[in-house]
C-alpha cells in the first residue's frame, strides 16, 4: 500500500487510532510510510507521551511550558531508560534446563491492595520471581519490617501518581530492580527508604518525603522524573549514578552527597548506564548554541551603555584619534599667574579644556623621540594614542580581547574538553534544587558532574571539599544565601557555561589551595563579589562576564593566587578586580570598563601582576594601589576613567611599565603617599575603600601557606617606567609623597594641566630620561620643600614654562626646548638664597629661549626675596 494513495491529512487521522506497537510495525514498511509516521511528532506521539504514567513532560521540571525537539525521540529516550534495569535479565535467567530447550519464563504481574491476590508488599515479594511485576493498588502501603529484596522485580504503583504511598525501609540485595510511580515515606523504624550496596536500582516517576537513600558502591542508581522533599541521596563510592529531571525541595541539610573516590570495581549496569549516557542529547555547547552566551541580561540591566562610548569587536587593530595639532609660535599670549607660572591662552581656547581639533591639531606629531629602546610588551591596544572618548563613539577590541564561546575555548584547550566530556561518579541532568539548605555536596575524592540544572533559593548550590572534582556546565544557580559554588581543600574540576547570579555572597568563592577552570560564565547581580579566591586557593578563571555585582568582580585575599585572563568585567558597583590582604595573581588581557570605584584596587600587601589589560571607562580610577600594595603593571591601556588612570596611596611599592594611560578625567598617576594617615588626596580627590568587605580576617581560613613566587622581584621603591601618559584632564604625574619615587623613561604629554607636578616630596624624586611635551602648561613644576632630581629628560613645547621650582632641585643634562614660557623658572621661597647656593645643580642643560612673545624674559629668571 502506498502512503500517497489518500490524502496526508487523512492518513494522519487514521494512525492517530493506532496503539504503539502498530506505529512502529507501520513505520517499517517502507519509506514513505516511515517518514509519515514521523509526520505525527505533534499529535500522536505528543498524545502516547503524555498519556504514559510512567514519566512526565520530558522538560519537566525546569522548563515543563517548552516543548521539546521532538516527541517522538523523547518518548524513545524514556522508553529505552526504562528498561535499562533488564539488561542482565538474558544472564540471570539462563540455566541448563533453559540453553537446552531454548525457552524462557513468563513475567508475571502479583496484585497488592485491598480485594487483590496480596494484602502486602512483602507477602508479594515472597512469592516472587525473577523479573516478576509487583502492581500495587491505590492506598496506604506500611510495612512494620525492613524490606529485603533478593530476586530482581519491578515495584510499580497503579493510578495516577499520588494515589500510592508506600512506608517502608528496602534493603536491595539483589542485581537489579525498578520502582516507578510511588510515594515513598521512611517506615517508623527507620529513616532509610531505600538502600543499595552492589545491585542497581531505577527510580522513575516517584516521590520521597523525609527520609534518607543510600546507595554504595559497586551499586549504581538511576532516577528519573522523582520528586525529592525534604530527602536526603547518598552516593558513596558510587562508579556511576544517574539523576536525570529531578526536583529537591525543602532539604535540611545536603539534597545529594557524593562522598568517596568512584570504586573501581563496576556492576553489571555501569556499561549500560554510560551507552545510555552517551546515547541521550547532550548538554555540551555547539556553536549555534553558544551564540545565546550573550544571554537576554538587557531586561536586568537597562542602563548597559556605555557612559561616552562603546566598545565593539569589529578587528583587531586599534583606532587612532582625530589629528591633534601643536600651538604655532607667536599666536598666542603668555600671561604669568600669581605664583609666577606661565600658561599660554588663545582667544578660542577654554581653561583646562582638551579639545580634539583647533589649536591641538599637531601636538602628537611633535612628541620626541627617545635615545633608548622601551622594554616590556606594548599596550594592548596599541602604540598609537587613542582618541577622545566622545559620545557615541566606539574602540575596537584586538582579538586578544575578544570573549570565545564555549565551543570555541574546548576546542582549543583539549583538556578541558577531554573533562567537559567525561563521566564519573554521579551526573546529575536537568534538575531543579529549590527552597532548602544545600544543593550538592561533594567530598573526599568525590566526583561529581552537573549539566542543565537549577539551583535557586538554597543556602548554597555546591560544595567541593577535600581533593574533589566537580563538573559544572550551564547551570543556573542564583538567591542563594550564602556563596553559589564553594571550593576548599583542594577541590577542583570544570565550571563552565554557567549562569551565576544574584546570589547574598560571592558567586564562586575558592579557598584552601582548590584549584577549579572557571570558564566562559556569566557572574552577576551578586550582592556581594563575584568570584572570591582566598587562603592559597588557586584557578584559573577565563573567558567569563562578570558585572553588576556589589563588591568586586574578582576579589584576591590572603594569598589566594589565581590566573585571571579574558574576561570583561563591567558595571560593577566597587572594584572591577581587588587584591588585599597579601593576594597575588597573574592579571592578563581582561576588559574592565564601568566600575563605580577602581577598576583594580591593590591594598594591605596585594602583589599581583596585571599585565595587557583594558581598564576604562570608569567611574573612578583605573587602578589604585595603596595601603602597602606592591605588584607589577605592565603594558595596560587605561583609558577614559573619570578620575586618575593610576592613584598610589601610603606605602605602596608597585612597578609600572610600559602601560598606556590616556584620556583620563584627573591624572594620569598620582602619587599620594603620606604618612600622617592623611584621608583626602590632591585636588579633592577622596580616598575611599574600592571594594566592600567580606568580612573580618578572623572569617577568613587561617591555615596559609607564603611560597616564593618567582614571577616577582623584589622592590624597594616605587617604580614609574616606560609609560605613556597623555591626553589626561589635570597633570600626567602628580607626587604628593613623603617616600622614595623614581619615574623612568616616561613620555608624558598633551596632559589638560602640567606634565609633572611635584607638590610634596620629603623623600627623593628621581625624574629621569623622560619626554615630557605639549602639556597645556608648565612641563614640570616643583613646589617648596620638594627633592627633586632631574636627569637627561628632554621637556619640549609645553604651553607654560619648562621647569618651574620652588624646592630643593638638581636638574642635569636635559633638553628644554620650544617652550612657551621660561626654559626654567625659579620662584621665590623662604630659604631661595640657601637653595640658590647648595642644592641647585645646573650641568650640561640644553637651553633655548622661550617662545612667548612680550617683554624681555630671562632663561633663567630669579625673583628676588
């Protein structure tokens, strides 16, 4: 018979009458007839799906309004895990009597209930057989003894689920068993519903009320479509355990715990259960599926553009700025301000202001080579200088700095692949943990793997302790009281693809030496931090959006020592990344952008290298150091911060080289180290912690270890080295010290104020072989009291004066030239007699005459006490 003798939509009104065994012949006879039985994927398979008692919406229960790819494979799915528990049947029921006259024994099915062949489960089960099939009716199930299962049956409930409630403590120990569509409620005798040393067991579409299962290795478990309230699994030792679309409701304490290394000694089900596995869709990404990393956060979080501009990945090259523009000589006045500086102005010109075309148009074309070679990596973005950061406006990201997928980073990390796909211990699949205490509890060499579940409203999602490993890929873990995923003692896995989120403390939080992948996660709307790594802990976290949270996106403390690479980390409402207390880190290729407070905040002994990173667009500073904080920046773009691009405060001993800081509202670096406890810096700038507390250090584990890290040399004063500074609203590098500094082989230009201002400076200042031009006044001005040490720095059209001092200064062998104001300026203090006579050194300085125009102007003007 041919399918296309009558019409499709007539066809499909007649199959739909047909039972499942009569679909399946059909589709077997020939290929259109095939293709019509799959035709029926809505209707009749949708309709044999959801009639079957035995199982629930196949997304049921985290998404049960979604229907899923097809009905059909579904069912199929369902169908074949059902059975799973009859694999070894052929062996077991295989004798002499049986091989010789190649026959088998006939199921039966043994009734339960009230009016039925059986009063009780147990005088059921003495009457039964291999494989045999308990049917109890609807009704109360007690029974007053423990339970022993010796021959493998099928405990199955009849009706509607609900309607079967079974009280009882089952000891198995036999090789297999099934109980499907029963309420289980722990005996008055025993909190254990159901325990299992070596057989496998198989739970579909049942519920458990307050009680406790056990299962042991050998043994393995597979559930499926069950309720858990107020229940308590625990997996010890268990080679493989199944728990697929389940929901935890209610527990007291942990919903699962996994406790033991996987035994190496497997049942006869641990090969069926990994085909299963295997065999069933899978939760790992694609690259159709990673383009949803993105995520619909837009409804979260309205105000996610930028504050002045965007940041769009469209290349790898950076943008250069509008051309800038050098002031032309003898267009301009000098007029000479009250403490004797002077500031050239032009009739177009605003105060302060860093206007992108006019009179600027040249100023970059006139910076100055160096007679040495800049060491360390460049910018990230570059060596070209970007552009204003006007509104609407956008920078391109390199490549470097663009988020993979998930496909994209297992394809290129083969390990974490070969991990992301292995299966060990207990997979836990589409689940929902909701409105209890804990989630899942992994312990002493435990392994555990997570795809697609819910965790939510928990005191927390999941614990790792003691040398276990725990797989985490895209789950949904958010309101949980406490942190979302909790690492100590050396635990340690994957965690990828995960949506972590609003969430009372940090949404991953490792300490003890535990040393986890954190990759490609979404971290956000945390009420606390978003990662936390403290006391040894280690990980490498990569590749992950982490924003809008309330403290830190990644706070580093007692020695905690992660790898930090690729991630964006935006809108957060302190400190983008904070390191305290004796952190440490490696800090690379990260964009951080839109933080409320720092975008790196180092304090309290914190020694991290940051190195190649984006930090912009801030609401305050690019990177603030203080309170001891040491560590090395090498090749950042700090750029477009509304406050200073690097603040250092009381203490501080950082190295920074070779960094790009640029267009920021205050200073490029300021240097604001004062003993005195002082609590305001320069120009009202005030000191504010970066990043809320997480608590006192007496919360905090004790047990630290402080290893030699390699990766840092010893520094004894802070360092400012081979840096470009430009295009920053007030000076490039303000010191208001009383500590030992040396900036080195720095071009300092086109700043909105001086290049240098050294406002206070008991201790040396060593300012020297850098190029300082084109700032919008004086190159350099020293104020009263200040020591300050000059050498080899060519200083070169500045709008004001070359060198204005007041203090105690040597200046050797620089070039000031093409300034408009004094090459160099001496003002009036209480001792300048003194300081004229001893400190001064003036040796080997290439002078030229000052290019303002008006009355005779000295290049080297004394005023007088």
């Amino acid at each position: 018979m041919e399918a296309g003798s009558l019409p499709l939509e007539l066809w499909r009104m007649i199959l739909a009458y047909l039972p499942l065994p009569d679909l399946g012949r059909c589709s077997l006879v020939c290929r259109a007839w095939y293709e019509l039985i799959l035709s029926l994927d809505r209707t009749r398979w949708r309709q044999l799906y959801l009639g079957y008692t035995e199982c629930r919406h196949p997304n049921w229960p985290n998404q049960p309004d979604v229907e899923p790819e097809s009905w059909r494979e579904a069912f199929k799915q369902h169908y074949l895990a059902s059975k799973m528990w009859t694999k070894n049947a052929a062996i077991l029921e295989t004798s002499v009597c049986f091989s010789l006259f190649r026959r088998r024994r006939t199921r039966r099915t043994l009734s339960v209930g009230p009016g039925h062949e059986f009063h009780s489960l147990g005088s059921a089960l003495a009457m039964s057989s291999l494989f045999d099939r308990i049917l109890l009716f609807p009704g109360l199930h007690e029974e007053q003894g423990e339970i022993i299962l010796k021959v493998p049956v099928e405990i199955v409930g009849h009706g509607k689920l609900g309607e079967v409630a079974l009280l009882a403590s089952i000891d198995q120990q036999c090789s297999t068993t099934r109980l499907c569509n029963l309420v289980f409620m722990p005996a008055w005798f025993s909190p254990f519903m159901f325990k299992t040393t070596s057989g496998h067991v198989q739970f579909d579409n049942c519920n458990f009320e307050n009680g406790h299962i056990q299962v042991h290795g050998p043994g393995t478990c597979q559930v499926k479509f069950c309720t858990f309230k107020n229940t308590h699994i625990f997996l010890h030792n268990v080679p493989l355990c199944v728990l697929e679309n389940c929901e935890f409701v209610g527990s007291e304490n942990n919903s699962v715990t996994v406790e033991g290394h996987p035994s190496s000694e497997n049942n006869w089900a641990y090969t069926h259960l990994l085909g299963l596995i295997r065999s069933s869709p899978s939760v790992l990404p694609t690259e159709d599926s990673d383009s949803l990393m993105s995520l619909d956060l837009e409804s979260r979080d309205q105000a996610w553009s930028p504050r002045t501009c965007g940041i769009v990945i469209e290349g790898s090259q950076s943008p250069t700025s509008p051309a800038t523009g050098s002031p032309k000589a003898g267009s301009q006045e000098a007029e000479v301000g009250s403490d004797g500086e002077g500031v050239a102005r032009t009739p177009d010109s605003s105060d302060g202001g860093l206007s992108p075309s006019g009179e600027d148009e040249d100023e970059d074309q006139l910076t100055y080579r160096l007679s040495y070679q800049v060491q360390g990596p460049r910018p990230v973005l570059g060596g070209s200088f970007l552009g204003p950061p006007l509104p609407g406006a956008s920078i391109q990201l390199p490549s470097c700095l663009v988020l993979n997928s998930l496909h994209q980073e297992l394809q290129k990390d083969r390990e974490a692949m070969a991990l992301a796909s292995s299966v060990q211990g207990c997979l836990i699949r589409k689940c929902l943990f909701r409105d209890g205490k804990g989630g899942v509890f992994v312990c002493s060499y435990g392994r555990a793997k997570m795809e697609g579940n819910i965790f939510r409203n928990l005191t927390y999602a999941v614990r790792c302790i003691h040398n276990s490993k725990i797989i985490m890929l895209r789950n949904h873990i958010h309101h949980c009281r406490a942190s979302g995923i909790f690492l100590r003692l050396e635990g340690g896995g994957l965690i990828a693809g995960n949506n972590i989120y609003d969430n009372a403390e940090a949404g991953v939080d490792i300490r003890k030496k535990s040393n986890p992948l954190i990759l490609c996660n979404q971290i956000h709307h945390g009420l606390r931090s978003g990662i936390v790594v403290l006391g040894n802990g280690k990980g490498i976290i990569r590749n992950n959006q982490i924003f809008s949270n309330k403290e830190a996106g990644i706070y580093i403390l007692y020695h905690g020592n992660p790898v930090v690479s690729r991630n964006h980390i935006f809108k957060g409402s302190a400190a983008g990344i904070a390191v305290n207390e004796n952190g440490r880190g490696l800090i690379t290729e990260n964009v951080i952008q839109e933080n409320q407070w720092g975008g790196v905040d180092i304090r309290r002994g914190g020694v991290p290298i940051l190195r190649s990173n984006l930090i912009c667009f801030g609401y305050s500073d690019g990177v603030v150091v203080g309170d001891e904080g040491k560590g090395l920046l090498e090749g950042n773009t700090i750029y477009a911060n509304k406050g200073c691009g690097v603040w250092m405060m009381s203490s501080s001993l950082p190295h920074i080289t070779s960094n790009h800081v640029s267009y920021n509202g205050v200073y490029g670096v300021a240097v604001f180290s004062q003993k005195d406890g002082s609590g305001e810096s320069p120009g009202g700038h005030v000191a504010q912690e970066n990043f809320g507390e997480d608590g006192d250090a007496t919360l905090w584990e004790t047990e630290l270890e402080k290893d030699d890290d390699l990766l840092r040399r010893p520094i004894a004063t802070a360092l400012v080295e081979s840096n470009t500074v430009n295009h920053n609203g007030a000076s490039g590098l303000y010191v208001q010290s009383s500590e030992l500094l040396h900036v080195i082989t720095n071009v300092i230009h086109a700043n909105g104020d001086r290049g240098i201002t050294v406002a206070q400076s008991s201790q040396l200042t060593r300012v020297a072989n850098n190029s300082i031009s084109c700032n919008h006044q004086s190159g350099v001005k020293v104020e009263a009291q200040c020591k300050v040490e000059f050498r080899g720095n060519g200083i070169y059209d500045n709008r004001g004066h070359g060198i204005i001092t007041k203090g105690d200064s040597t200046v050797i062998e620089n070039d000031i030239i093409g300034n408009r104001g004094s090459g160099l300026q001496l003002l009036p203090t209480s001792d300048t007699k003194n300081n004229l006579a001893q400190d001064p050194v003036w040796s080997m300085c290439l002078m030229e005459r000052s290019l303002a125009s008006g009355p005779w102007h000295p290049l080297f003007p004394v005023y007088p006490e």
